[in-house]
C-alpha cells in the first residue's frame, strides 16, 4: 500500500506546522521548533491534542495546494452538502525595515458551494501531551490556561462554541496567539496579514536566481527550505520527529535540530538560490556555537543554542503506532569529523562577498583557523560518518572528502584575506586529505570505498564526484558512478545508503538525497539525459505539494522518515543546477 504524508507546511522561521488534507493541524511547536507541541496528533492523536474544523456532512474528497509562490496552504473540502476552503498561514511581512514574525497562526474559512455547517474543535496540549489547557471564552476570544502559560483563539462567538455547529455563510477568520491581541475587526485583521503575508512571500521568490528547468519544483523547496530556517539563523534538519524510517525500523529519530552537514548543503542552495541573508544570520548562530565549545564540536546543536539535545523517549503512541518517540538526539555525543570541513565551507560565501567589508570578514577568521586545526588534530582519527553508525567508527572517505573541501574553501579564504598561515596550515591539511581519501581506492577493482580498510560501497561516495574531487574527465569517476548504481540503486531511480548492516540491520529505505546526488553525478558527467530521466523519476517521490520525505521505500515509492526533509530539498536544488550548468565551476574555486 502506497503511504504519502498528505501534510503540508506553513511557517514564518518562528514556528512552523503542519496540516493534514482535511484541514486538521497535525503538528504545530511553540514557541520555537524544537519545543513541545501544543498539536501533535500526529504521533499520538489522544494526547496530541487537536484544531479541527469539521462538517456537519460527511466528507468525500479534499485536496490542497499552495498560493502561488507562498506558503499559504489551501485545503479544500468537498461534503455531500456542499464544500468549503481552509487557508492556513504564519503571518509574515515588513514593517518599518524589520521582519515581523509573530506567533500567530491565522485560518480563513470560506464558503464554495452549497449550505454548510461547521465546528472548530481547538484543544491544545502542553509537555508533548502530559497536560491540558482548561479553556473559557470571553466574548470573542477563548482563553487556554496551564500553569503560566496562556493562549488565545479569535473568532466570531459562536465559533468558539466547540458543541455547535454554524452555518457557513461567508468567509470567516480563526486568529490563534500565544499573547492577548488587540484586534478590532477580526476578519479585518485576518485580510490584511493574508494581503500581507501573500506579498512577502511573492517578493522574496522573485528576488532568487532560478534556473529554466524545473522552476515549479525548485521554488517548492526553496520555499520549503526558508521555513526550516529558526530566528537565530539556524537551519533545523526537519520538522518532526520520530516518523519513522521504515514500519517496525525502530529508526525514529527527533531531527529539530541544526547539524553542520545538513547546514552546508542547505546554506549552498540558498547560495545558488541568491539569498545572501540566510547565510549572514547563520554567521551569526555559528560564531555563538565557537564561543560555547573551545575545542571539540558536536555535529548538532539546538536551534537557540540554550540546551544539549540529550535524547530520551516519551510516552506516546508514535505515528502509525511506530515507538520509539524520541526527543533530543544521540547523535550529540557522535565524534563526526566532517563537520569542521563543512562548517569552513558554509562561510566561504561570507568571505567571498565583496559587499562585506574586509574588517568585518577578519573578524571570524580566528574561526576558521580553529576549525582548520580541528581538521589537522583529526586527520588520524575514527570517526561515526555522516550516517552516524552509533557502534562503530572508521576512518569514511567522506569526512575525508570534506577535510578536502574545507581546506580548498580554507585556502581561498587565507588567499583572499592574505592569511599565510591559514594558507601554509590548510595546504598541508589538503595534501594530507587527499591522501588518505586515496588510502580508500582499490586498485584491483579501480573503486573507492565507504572507508579505509572496507569493501563497503556506500552513495556518499558520489560526493567525490558532485563536489569537484573527481573531475569529469578522470575515468575513476565514471567507474564509480557505474559501480554505485549497479551496486544501490533501486526503483524509480531511488538509491539506498548502503546495503551492509548497522547498529538496526539492513536499511530497509532508500534514503532520497542519495537519488538527487546520483542525478548531480550524472549532469555534471555529461549524462543530461539521464540526468533528467532519473529526475523525473525521483519527482514523483513527492507528496501531493511536491514536498519530499527523507526516505522511500524502493518497492512501492511508499514516503517514510521526517517530514519535510531539507537535504532532500536542498539535493534538488543542487541537482536541476547541475542540470542546468554543468559546466558550474565548485563553489570553493
């Protein structure tokens, strides 16, 4: 049986939710995204709570789409009386040169067709579903109590009503806050943040730098992508948490937080994309990371950088009845070497942008001499990789490759800001790099391996292909292209990981960033048409709002994993670019 996340995403960058395709906020985190929920039917729908607008009529379709080029999520009902839209949206917009992004969750009711009646069922929960609000209304407003806490839902009186039902005769607003409002005209105030929210949205979508080919899809994930990124300017790897891999994997993992990895490949695309500003805030997050940890970094960190992400289970169903449920994330105490490489590699742009003055790009490059030192004193050190083995450490070819690419990065940052010793200390660190990735090719079998020492083909490796360490005309790169796809490729163009067992077994999932690292493997060897044949493919591994999953079954297409997954949109992006120039010079050159 086919299973797709039939969810869409709003969000301003202060919070984020999702909605499933009968208007029902399944998942919604405040204040920030990596707090308890307050509606998480999602993995528990008895303590989940819920923010439901339901007909007096059953239900025989819906769908949802999205305001062209916003995150304002449509649902349409359709009831055997008749059939209305839910729109869904986080207001977000300029005032006086700032960006306002409050907490505040707007929902517009309108009629379509036919003689409705409705009822909003609003009960929020508190401590991912240990407590309930008590709730009183107050004229047009219902206030939610806990403890300290208070929330506020606007609407017309007898909306708030949640026995009766009410007939449907014109649109109406429902304005969800964390603090009290004051607000004249309820639907007044709805039109104008909608009017408000649809502009900005349009306004930074046309300001990127997109490509001709697969523009629909690429604006998506970009739009995607921009609401995974906090106030901080931290970049979460997903949504959720613990949806899991595969039924019955137990590999359920809390993915709110901010990896160095994830971060360089969604920091690249912004790049590619031409927004400049996510990566000044990023600056900012990682300097404040620099300042916390003297030597050592963990690969991930909370998005306000207030508590460890020390992992623990919660008493909740799971999705689907899949348990573990697990907040905070083990991989926190995992040595992963590669993430002083990528880190470099994500403020190169900083250091390239000329509109920056070089006072201000000096200001960080003790950073980048303490994450080149962090390269050179783990040159000869194990690690867990970028999958993040919980048994076991080698010394991957892949932190390898970002040693690599760090050090390129590094050395053009020493170039540019005339740092001889940055320049002498990253060349050695390069030479170094590259030999032990070299110590991870056979020559019998003219192939790189997962590790030194292993036979284990693994699709990270394709990196050394998309990321300029194999340069297309070098035969070892088509060798190992051919050897990765006979090796893990699967159905509809998908990839998995590996095929060897870890701490869990065999995946049983294609992991869908390895699919989008083949189709980038592929453009930039010249293969364009099979690039975009495997494209197309893969595509169709979205939802229904072209919005992708971090896994996929092979055999049924089936989504798995968190929701919505930025590697894997921002492997899109990289890919239609690739796609698009193949030509396209590294970014560390």
């Amino acid at each position: 049986m086919l299973h797709k996340y039939a969810l869409g995403i709003i969000g301003n960058g202060s919070w984020l939710a999702l909605i499933n395709d009968h208007g029902n906020v399944s998942w919604l985190c405040w204040p920030q995204f990596d707090s308890s929920f307050l509606f998480g039917n999602l993995l528990d729908n008895k303590k989940g709570g819920d923010f439901h607008i339901l007909p007096d009529s059953e239900i025989i379709s819906s769908s949802q789409t999205y305001l062209p080029d916003t995150n304002i999520l449509q649902t349409q009902i359709n009831t055997k009386n008749g059939s209305y839209t839910v729109t869904d949206f986080a207001p977000i917009y300029k005032e006086n040169e700032s960006l306002i992004r409050p907490h505040v969750f707007i929902r517009k009711i309108s009629p379509l067709s036919g003689n409705l009646s409705l009822k909003v069922t609003c009960e929020p929960t508190f401590n991912y579903g240990a407590h309930k609000f008590k709730a009183v209304t107050e004229d047009d407003v219902k206030i939610f109590t806990f403890d300290q806490e208070s929330k506020f839902l606007y609407g017309s009186n007898y909306m708030l009503n949640d026995s009766l039902f009410f007939p449907l005769n014109n649109a109406l607003f429902l304005i969800f806050s964390d603090k009290k409002l004051i607000i004249e005209d309820i639907d007044a105030f709805g039109e104008d943040m909608l009017s408000k929210t649809s502009a900005y949205w349009n306004n930074w979508v046309h300001h990127l730098s997109l490509p001709t080919e697969y523009r629909t899809e690429i604006i998506r994930s970009a739009l995607t992508l921009n609401l995974h990124v906090f106030t901080s300017g931290a970049t979460i790897a997903a949504a959720t948490t613990s949806l899991p891999e595969f039924l019955g994997s137990g590999r359920n993992w809390d993915y709110r937080f901010c990896w160095m990895r994830d971060s360089f490949y969604t920091l690249l695309a912004f790049d590619k994309l031409n927004d400049k500003k996510v990566l000044l805030n990023y600056v900012t997050y990682i300097s404040l990371i620099d300042e916390k940890f003297m030597g050592r970094w963990p690969p991930l960190h909370s998005i306000s950088l207030d508590r460890d992400p020390h992992e623990l289970a919660l008493d909740l169903q799971g999705y689907l009845n899949q348990k573990p449920v697990r907040i905070g994330n083990q991989a926190f105490e995992h040595i992963q070497n590669d993430i002083y490489g990528q880190v470099i590699s994500s403020l190169l742009p900083y250091f390239t942008d000329e509109s920056i003055s070089i006072p201000m790009r000096r200001k960080y490059l003790p950073l980048i001499h303490k994450m080149v030192n962090m390269i050179e004193s783990t040159m000869d050190e194990p690690d867990n990789g970028l999958w993040e083995f919980r048994g076991l450490k080698q010394f991957h070819c892949y932190t390898y490759l970002f040693h690599w690419v760090g050090s390129k990065s590094a050395v053009k940052i020493a170039s540019l800001l005339d740092d001889s010793l940055l320049l002498e200390k990253a060349t050695q660190n390069l030479n170094k790099a590259v030999t032990k990735i070299e110590c991870c090719y056979d020559e019998a079998t003219g192939l790189y391996y997962q590790a030194i020492g292993n036979r284990n083909l693994d699709a990270s490796l394709l990196q050394l292909i998309t990321l300029g360490y194999l340069e297309p005309e070098n035969s070892k790169a088509k060798n190992l292209l051919d050897a990765v796809e006979n090796a893990l490729s699967a159905n509809n163009g998908l990839f998995f990981r590996y095929l060897h067992e870890d701490d869990f077994g065999k995946p049983d999932t294609t992991f869908l960033i390895c699919a989008f690292w083949y189709v980038e493997a592929l453009a930039l060897l010249g293969y364009k048409e099979k690039a975009m044949s495997n494209l197309d493919k893969v595509l169709k591994c979205s939802n229904h709002l072209n919005l992708f999953s971090e896994d996929v079954h092979a055999g049924s297409g089936s989504q798995w994993g968190n929701f919505p997954q930025t590697y894997s949109h921002a492997g899109l992006i990289h890919a239609v670019y690739a796609i698009e120039n193949p030509k396209m010079i590294p970014f560390y050159e």
